[in-house]
C-alpha cells in the first residue's frame, strides 16, 4: 500500500457560496470518503500567498492509503454516481492532483 495525497481545488458557482460550502462539508467529504479508498479530508480556504497566484480559492485535501494510485481518478470518475452532486461546485474549474509518499514522514521532535 502506497500513502496518498489527494488535492482538490474549487470555487463555488458565482452566487452559490454558502450552498458551496454546506454542501461540501456536510456531505461530499463524506460521500467521497464512503465511495474511495480514501481515509480522511479536511477543507481549507486560502488566507495567504507568495508566488504564482493560487488558481482557486478552496482545498480540499483527502488522505488514504492505495494499491493503485495510478489509478484514482478514474474511480473517482467511476464511482461518482454514488455521491450527490450540487450546481453550487463550480465543476468547470475543479482541478485534482494525486501525490504518492516518496519518502518517511517526519515530525517535530519537540523543544527543550
């Protein structure tokens, strides 16, 4: 099994931020988890950047553990029947990016 990062990038339809929001954590982060491999998820909303702009607002960011990373997208496509879907996520800006773990996972080892 390989550790993964899923990271969703998303905006609400022009209008629609608060059905944005209440759809999104009160019920996709729990249909997708329900519908994956997938074992956890939080959202985030960007406060702060340095850089390239960030293309959209929200994040959402899915961890889990897969044999087949390669191919979650596609189940995720496959699978999306399953879950509801809302016209407040703007589906034409939505981007997906999947990271596999190259290396251990490191933590703070605490001060003095």
């Amino acid at each position: 099994m390989t550790k993964q990062m899923v990271l969703v990038l998303t905006e609400p339809t022009e209008g629609k931020e608060e059905a944005f929001n209440e759809y999104y954590e009160h019920l996709h982060l729990k249909e997708v988890l329900s519908s994956t491999e997938l074992k956890s998820a939080q959202r985030y909303k960007l406060v702060d950047q340095v850089g390239e702009d960030c293309p959209l607002p929200y994040l959402a960011l899915y961890e889990g553990d897969s044999s087949d990373t390669a191919s979650f997208i596609a189940n995720l496509n496959e699978t999306r029947a399953q879950r509801q879907q809302s016209d407040s996520l703007n589906k034409r800006t939505a981007r997906i990016w999947v990271f596999e773990a190259i290396g251990p996972e490191h933590h703070e080892s605490g001060h003095g």
